[in-house]
C-alpha cells in the first residue's frame, strides 16, 4: 500500500490546526497521529483548538495538550467556553470563532470532527471547518460513542505499540473528570485503533480518518 507523507523534504514547519468541541476529542480521535506527526517533524507547529469547556476539564486539556505536544517545538493552545450540547443554536458565535482563525492561519494539514457524527456539537464543527478552510487538506477523524455510526474511514495512520500505550495513559491520566464513564477505559481506545490497524494491514494498531478531497502535486 503507498504511504504519504506531509510536505515531505521541506525545511519550513509544517503546520497543523487541530479542532475538537471538547476537550478530550482531539486526543481520542487523533492523539496517536498526533505524537507519531511529532516523532516525523522536528519544526511540527500545531494550533490546538478547544471550543467547550468548564473551569476543571480547560484544565485537565491543559495537562493533556502538555502531554502530547511534549515533543513539538512550537504550538499554541487555545480553550474557548462554549455551551456544550449548543453549538448549532449558537451558531454565528461559533463561526465567528472560526473566521477569527481563517484570517491568520494558514495550516497544511486541518483535524476536526467526522461530518456525520451524531453529535451536534461535532457535526458543526466539521461544517465550520469546511466553510472556513476550503483550500486546505481537512482530516475527519472519529470518537467512540453510543450511537451505532456506519462509518467507513479512508485514511489510516500506523501506530505502533508504544504510541498507542503513550496515547491510552496520557488520555486516562489527563482526565480523571471521565473515569466514571463506562466507555472511558484503555481497552475501548485501543479495541477501536486495533480494529483499525487490521483495516490498515498494520502490523497491531491505527487510528483512522475520512478524507474527502486530496489534490497530488
């Protein structure tokens, strides 16, 4: 299978914007790609964007994105605090967010949500960031949840063993506000990047993504 790379051979950074309504998103859907992209770019930028947040959970995403981004040399985090569970109903303040970011972000690579999850947070936030980052290449990764999705990703991203280890214990020890959750637990996150890794013809594991439109050049 042929594998790619970001603007493989440049000198200059590569960016990444990261999207996620909540603040354990991120790292759940992407969080092995994110430290397997920081092991592969020295000069990684990443803007990491939180849209939802109490006083405790900006925290725990504090301590998360510290974990993760341990190893990228520069990066910015920002934790906004809209009303989880009303993104669509607050929707022109949403997007204002998201224009303020247009006008000084120019990322090679754009993570957010996958565009038909069932959460209406995550599906406006995917659509947001198709209308705000149109000449870009976006991502759309995928959250385990209640709801019975029928998803089919395209893209997969190899992990091996100890990225997804790294993964699992910096998103149980980030997060002590989800333990009481019974979906929360290391054996759901690494079932889901296993699954994936058998999809991928990985040798153990993978996190996957849905990409829509890829331009080679």
């Amino acid at each position: 299978m042929l594998g790619l790379r970001l603007a493989a051979g440049r000198e200059t950074p590569v960016q990444a914007l990261f999207f996620g309504a909540h603040c354990d998103d991120i790292e759940i859907g992407c969080g092995g790609t994110i430290l397997t992209l920081a092991g592969l770019y020295p000069n990684l930028s990443v803007h990491w964007i939180v849209l939802s947040a109490t006083d405790e959970r900006a925290s725990e995403a504090e301590r998360s994105a510290g974990r993760f981004l341990a190893g990228v040399r520069s990066k910015q985090l920002v934790v906004e605090r809209f009303r989880d569970g009303y993104f669509p109903y607050d929707g022109a303040r949403v997007k204002d967010c998201f224009e303020g970011l247009k006008a000084r972000l120019a990322p090679d690579v754009v993570f957010t949500h996958y565009r038909d999850d069932w959460h209406q947070d995550h599906r406006l936030v995917c659509e947001l960031t198709w209308n705000t980052f149109r000449d870009h290449l976006i991502l759309e990764y995928e959250i385990p949840k209640y709801d019975p999705e029928t998803s089919s990703p395209n893209l997969f991203v190899p992990l091996d063993s100890a990225v997804a280890e790294a993964k699992v214990g910096h998103l149980l020890e980030a997060y002590p506000s989800q333990a009481a959750k019974p979906w929360f637990t290391r054996d759901t996150f690494l079932a889901t990047m296993r699954l994936r890794g058998v999809q991928a013809r990985a040798p153990q594991y993978a996190e996957a993504f849905h990409v829509r439109k890829v331009v080679l050049g």
